[in-house]
C-alpha cells in the first residue's frame, strides 16, 4: 500500500471536467484577447504608415511620461515593435487576469463550495486538483502564446519578435497563475484569493507605471521589480532579451513549487491564513447592513489601494516633464505639448481616467453582487422576510455608486498627498469621473434588472471600456467607437476647464439605467 | 470476521476547538453500520477522517487494510461517497457528473446505472443548476450505487429525499449488503437505521459512548412495563434496576434495566397478572438518553 499516495492520480479527469466547464469562457476569453493584439498590427500599420511617422511617434514617447505610464516604453519604431508597445502590458494584464481567475476558479472555489469533497472522496490525488487548475491556465495561456505568435509572425515580417511578444503575454499569465495557486493555498474564501492576486497584480502594473514614467528605456528600479515590467523588458522586435522572459518563466515555476509544497500538506477546506471567529451575537439590522456588511472588505480594500496608487502617482508628476531629450525635435514636441505645466497636467489627467477605468470594474463588481446573492440562494430567505426587492438592492446600489465616489475621493487626495498640492483641483478632477463610473454600474443594473441571463454582458461592457480606454486614444480609433466609453465624453481633469454638460448628462443616463433595473428586478421571478 | 474500519482513539482538533477525542469505531467487512450522533458531535469529521480528506492528529485508523491519509488514492478505488450536502456544477449535467464520478472511481456499470436512474427517477439531462435538493442527492447516490465500491460511506445521505426514494435508497443498500459490500451510515433518521443497520455506534462530544448490535444496546437501556394485577404487588421496589415505579391499587407502571426483566417478571406474576404491557427500548430512547444526558453535563 505504500503506492497508494498517488498525489497526481485523477489528474487527466480533472482536466477534463475544468475544460469541459470553461468550453465557453475560455475560448471566448483568449479569442478575443489574441484578436484583439492580432489586429492591432494593421490599425497601427495605417496610423504610422512611413517610417518617419513611427519615429516621431517614439520621439514623442521619450517627453510623454503619462503614456509611458500607461503602456510602457517604446524599444523601436518598426511596426511590431510598436504594436508590442501599444498591445503588450494591456495584453499581460489581460492574460494575468484570466489565470488568475482560472486557477482560484479550479481549486479554492471547488473546496469552498463542498464539490472538492465528493471529487477527493474518489481516486484523486492531495495534488491533482492544483495540478489539473495550472494546466487549464497553461493552455490558456499556451493558446494566446501561439495565436499572437501565428497572428503577427505575417504583418510584422518577423516571427521571433512575434514569439517573443506570445511569450511575454503568455508566460506573465503562467507567473500569475503561480501566484495565484498559492493565494488559494493561503485564504479560506476564492473571493479572498482573487482578491489578494488582483491587489498584486495592480501593484506590478502600478510599479512598472511608476517606473516607466520616469525613465524611457524601463531601467528604474520600481519597473525591474515588477513582473510586467519584465514583459515589457523582453522587447519583442526591438533586439529581444530572453533572459527576461527566462525569469518570468523561473518566477512562475517557482511560485508553482511553493504552491505543490503548500498543498497536500493540509486538510481540505482549511487555509494557511487561519479565519478569525466572528462575533458570537450581531447588529446587521435590516438589508443595507447587511449589504454594508458583506461589502466593506472590498470597500476598504479598494480605498486602501486607490490611495496609495493616488499617492506613487502624485509624486511622480512633477518628474515626468523634467526628463526632456537633448535633441532639438523632443524639445520641440516638450513645447508644442504645454511645456512643464502642460505635460505635468497631461499626467495626472491620464492617471485620474486610469482611476475612473479601473473604479468602474469596482462598481460593476458592487452591483453585481445582488446578483451573486440571488443566482447562490442567499437572496431568497431575505426577501422572503418584510423586505421589498428594490430595498434590498438598494444596499447593493449605495455600495456600489457611493462606494466608487469613495474611492475616487481616495485616488484624488493622494494624488494631492504625492504631488505636494491643495487637495481641491486632483480631488474634483477625481470625481470628475464619476458619472461614466456610474453608467457602467447603471448598466450592470438595468441588465441585473431586466436581463438576469445575460448579466455577463455588463463586464463585457467594462471590458471594452477599458480597451478603449486604454489603447485607444494613441490608436486615433473612429471617434464615433472611442465616444462608445463614456469616458471619452469627460472633460480631462486638470489642465482643462469642467464641461457640465456631458457629466449631468451621463449622471442622468445612469440614474435611468438604475431606475430601469430596479423596476425590472420588481417584477421578474428570482432565479437560482 | 476481518474489519473493513478500525479506528481507536481518533483525535482531531481545528485550533482551540477539539472535534475529535478519542474516537473508536469497528466496522466489520459486509456489514451495515450505522453511525449516529447529535449535531456537531464530530460524525462528519470522522468521515472526512477516514476518507484521507483531514489528517488524524493522533490515534490508530486503518481503512480496508490501508493507511487513510497515506494510500488515500489507492483505496478511494474501491470506496463511494455521499455526502449530506451534494453540490454540482451549475452548467454540468447530472448524467455528466455520474459519469464523472464513475470514471474517477475506476468504473461504473452502466446496466446498473441505467437500472437506478430509472428507480430514483433521476432526469440526467438537466443541468446543475436546476436540480433541487433531493435531486441532486440522487445524483450522488446514483453514482455511489453503480459503482464496484467495496466501502460506502453515507453520510445523511438522503436528506431531501422524499419518503418514495427513501425507500429506494433502503433497498438499495441492502441490496449493497447482499452483495457483501460494507455500508457506513451516519444518519439521523432512527427508523432508517433500525431497518438497515446491523450494528451502530453512538457519539457525543466527539467520543463513541455506544457501540453494538441493537439488541445488544437494547441490553443496555430500560423497558417499560405496565402491568394490572391480581393483587397488591409486592417487593417490586426493593429489586434492583427498577426505575420510575408508580403504584396505583393494582396497576403498577415502572421501567427495568432491560437484564434485570426477569426478576421483575417473576415478582408481579407472584401477584398474578391480568395484563401486561412491556415495550423494549426504540433506539430513539436510546438516542435520546445520550442527548439529554450531554444537554444535562453542561
């Protein structure tokens, strides 16, 4: 019987089944981001049609710190070297975010919910399920790997700088995914584990944005501790260096080794970061506490880091107009893009819509919650009490669209904390993002709302929002795709005046949306 | 007889709180077990213990000859699970989990899975997220059932199953029993252990207090007689293991540690009896004599 451990046996089915959940998801989730990177080698082909246009692009580059901190240095003006700047830390993030997803998905959440029980219960080894959960992540991220490294091989003319941008993709997500697989091993809740690789995952992009903006070649400090930053320094088309993508692929593998040596040395269900025992008699008084009360974590948690990217932010802008190249052209472009004052305000109005992106994937979340608490059960015993539905989704609501003012708030005083100025200008120029904030979780609403089944779609929305917020504006996209995001419709705070307009517009807009949503969830059956 | 469970003086604790303390339990190959025990008594994480899942802190277990945490993959081969709470995968169908689960127990036979999906009238083309409760419980037992497991390990397994399957599920695991498989199930429901079980084992508190055949528990509690006599009855009092006695006239009423029935017997027919009444123990005395007495230790 001393054969009996076993601790991969069942592996192949697990797979089988993780696959077999995700036949959607997946496919959908790396199409679409392989796509994405694919086809920007043709919008960037006719932007910079000559080679002066791209070099002038990369010039610009060198006195423009906001969009260095956005998407990363430029390491050459051939065509794929700049699609591997414009596409290469989004794309990253994006293959990061699905592992990490991917991995918690297949082995926290199984323990959390009690399946794992019954699936260990059969010949299934203490490592299998954390094993099956790395390799779903490994073809995920194999496949974008392949599909960049197939799709740009052509239009860019060269297949070792398209590899080299799939691997940078791909094994950023691989490094995640390590992450990620220890997180589970370390919370009790999947919730928990997402949440503390996301707050990592923020932490090595807002790294490498702090790096980035401060010099043009990515040598800082704070960009060579950030995983991203060593994506970004394995410069795909640009004379690659694969010893960086070397340390990428040696962080994920040794990331997966103190995972394998975490799991199977504990008891199923149970976490390295013991729970705390709760109160033994409670306050929550009617729905809104309770909506308080299973939201505040995340509440606090996202001030938390809204703060303190405010902060590294803040104080970095003052640096980013200083860095001006010795050659007459940089100056020249220095010049014609406000100067110091101008370039210092084009920062932080970059950053504040980078905050307005990002607490939009807060709301979002906030308000979908109601629905995870329909679609999981919990919704029903609390409505079946004296509480009307449009009360109970009210709590979820207040969270979200006063959560996210909260939030902003945060960003907004630590820019003015990092930048050394009143907090007045960088704290209104923060909630100046609030109404595009808003629609989105007045969309995730009304389709809550109206659309139960088809709730997914509000991330789709947030999802396209930020790529066109993200890589859109440098791609000179339509305008009418770019006033999609309502976004682009805000004022950019500071450095221009405050349109009214358009934010009373978008505030009604959302305020609708919320109105639909809530009449809606009145009248339709709940789900479970 | 070779033993299909030995465990002996199990110990399991989760930071301050003790779940286990000392606990023993003896299954014998082909039998039926039943393993009862107030709520938060610890059965569930004795089942956990044994199936590999939680690691024993200290004492002896052995599970069809093999180490539980050790060999755990090995001897899941030839174990099927219940458990009280089944959930699936909410875009999964139950047939797709059956099978599953059959796979990964190292095979299913598909006569027999197509036999009990008809019997529990199981709709296996429905997905997860539909099924009620008592439905997917049948999922799991639908999988359990059709699988060559040597060991079941039920627990509460038919929670949510209404009074039909419940009879079902009954006739499955004897059909199990003659079969020679060994069945370990921890329920609640008195009436499905008294039908099923050969033997049971009591826990309170994390401990086994009881353990036996049921008559041989019965042994051990007290019967209730009520008796109208010839007579005024006499000495009934002074025998030993009489409890309760309630003389009114000629009719007395008193309950007698079940071993000492005799001489109490002999005592009221010295009276001369015009009828008597006497009720053996039903398990749920038994039962509930170990939950009052943890309530009244407290």
């Amino acid at each position: 019987m001393t054969t009996g451990a076993r601790p991969l046996a069942g592996t192949g089915a697990l797979l089988g089944l993780a696959l077999r959940r995700d036949r959607a998801m997946l496919p959908l989730w790396a199409g679409l981001l392989s796509l994405t990177v694919v086809s920007g080698a043709g919008t960037v082909g006719s932007l910079y049609a000559t080679a002066a246009e791209r070099a002038d692009l990369v010039r610009s580059l060198a006195v423009n710190g906001s969009l260095r901190a956005m998407l990363g240095p430029a390491f050459g003006d051939s065509l794929g070297a700049l699609v591997s700047w414009r596409f290469g830390v989004f794309a990253a993030l994006a293959a990061a975010a699905l592992s990490l997803i991917l991995v918690v998905r297949h082995t926290r959440e199984e323990e959390e919910s009690g399946r794992q029980e019954m699936l260990s219960s059969a010949m299934v080894g203490r490592r299998a399920p954390l094993t099956a959960a790395l390799l779903t992540a490994l073809i995920a991220n194999t496949a974008l790997t392949g599909a960049i490294t197939a799709g740009l091989a052509g239009p860019t003319g060269s297949a070792t700088g398209a590899l080299a941008l799939g691997l940078a993709v791909g094994l950023t997500g691989m490094a995640f995914a390590g992450l990620a697989a220890i997180a589970a091993q370390l919370t009790e809740s999947a919730r928990a584990a997402k949440g503390l690789t996301a707050a990592a995952l923020g932490l090595a992009y807002a790294l490498r944005a702090a790096g980035d903006s401060a010099t043009a070649d990515g040598s800082a400090v704070p960009t060579r501790l950030s995983p991203l930053g060593w994506a970004e320094q394995i410069r795909p088309y640009a004379g690659e260096r694969w010893q960086f993508a070397a340390l990428l692929a040696l962080a994920a593998l040794a990331q997966i080794a103190v995972a394998y040596a975490l799991t199977g040395r504990r008891d199923i269900g149970m976490s390295f970061l013991p729970s705390r025992p709760g109160p033994a008699a409670g306050r929550i008084a009617g729905p809104t506490g309770l909506a308080w009360r299973l939201q505040r974590g995340a509440l606090l948690g996202w001030s938390a880091a809204f703060l303190a990217g405010g902060i590294a932010f803040g104080s970095l802008a003052s640096g980013v107009a200083t860095l001006v190249g010795e050659n007459e052209s940089t100056r020249e472009i220095f010049e014609r893009m406000g100067g110091q004052s101008g370039l210092t305000d084009a920062f932080l109005a970059s950053m504040t819509g980078l905050f307005g992106l990002v607490a939009a994937v807060y709301a979002t979340s906030s308000v979908l919650r109601a629905h995870s608490e329909e679609t999981g059960g919990r919704a029903e015993p609390v409505l079946a009490g004296p509480v009307g539905r449009a009360h109970w989704a009210a709590g979820h609501l207040a969270l979200a669209l006063g959560g996210s003012a909260l939030i902003l708030a945060a960003a907004g005083l630590g820019m003015a904390l990092g930048h050394g100025t009143a907090p007045g200008p960088l704290l209104g120029a923060a909630l100046s993002q609030l109404p595009a904030v808003w629609l989105l979780g007045g969309l995730a609403m009304a389709l809550y709302g109206v659309l139960p089944r088809a709730v997914m779609a509000a991330w789709a929305a947030v999802g396209l929002t930020l790529a066109i917020g993200w890589i859109g504006p440098a791609l000179r996209l339509p305008d009418a795709l770019l006033e999609l995001s309502p976004f682009g419709r805000l004022a950019k705070l500071p450095g221009n005046p405050m349109e009214w307009r358009p934010a009373l517009l978008l505030t009604a807009l959302a305020a609708a949306l919320v109105a639909v949503g809530l009449a809606g969830l009145r009248r339709r059956d709940l789900r479970n | 007889m070779t033993k299909a469970i030995t465990v002996d003086g199990l110990h399991k604790s989760f930071g301050r709180t003790h779940a286990l303390t000392g606990l023993d339990l003896t299954v014998d190959t082909g039998e039926v077990h039943g393993f009862l025990g107030p709520n938060g008594a610890g059965k569930s994480t004795a089942v956990r213990v044994l199936l590999g899942l939680l690691r024993a802190d200290a004492g002896d277990v052995r599970l069809l000859g093999g180490d539980p945490w050790r060999d755990a993959v090995a001897l899941h081969r030839r174990i099927a699970y219940v458990p009280g709470d089944v959930t699936l995968w909410r875009n999964l169908s139950g047939g797709e989990v059956i099978d599953l689960y059959g796979r990964l127990r190292g095979g299913l036979d598909p006569g027999r899975r197509a036999e009990l999906i008809e019997r529990f009238e199981l709709d296996p083309t429905k997905k997860g997220r539909t099924y009620s409760k008592g439905n997917r419980q049948k999922v799991a037992l639908v999988a359990a059932f059709a699988s060559d497991a040597e060991l079941l390990v039920l627990d509460e397994p038919t929670s949510g199953l209404d009074p039909l399957m419940e009879g079902v599920f009954q006739s499955c695991v004897a059909q199990q029993r003659d079969r020679g498989r060994t069945v370990l199930l921890s329920s609640h429901l008195l009436s499905e252990v008294e039908t099923l079980c050969d033997r049971v084992s009591i826990i309170r508190a994390g401990r086994t207090v009881e353990t036996g055949s049921l008559a041989e528990l019965r042994h051990l509690t007290r019967t209730s007689v009520t008796a109208e006599l010839a007579g005024p009855p006499n000495g009934l009092a002074r025998l030993p293991g009489v409890h309760g006695l309630d003389i009114r006239g000629h009719q007395v009423r008193l309950q007698v540690d079940t071993d000492k029935f005799d001489a109490v017997l002999r005592a009221l027919t010295a009276s001369g009896v015009r009828s008597l009444i006497s009720t053996p123990p039903t398990l749920e005395e038994l039962f509930l004599r170990h939950y009052t007495d943890e309530a009244g230790s407290r």
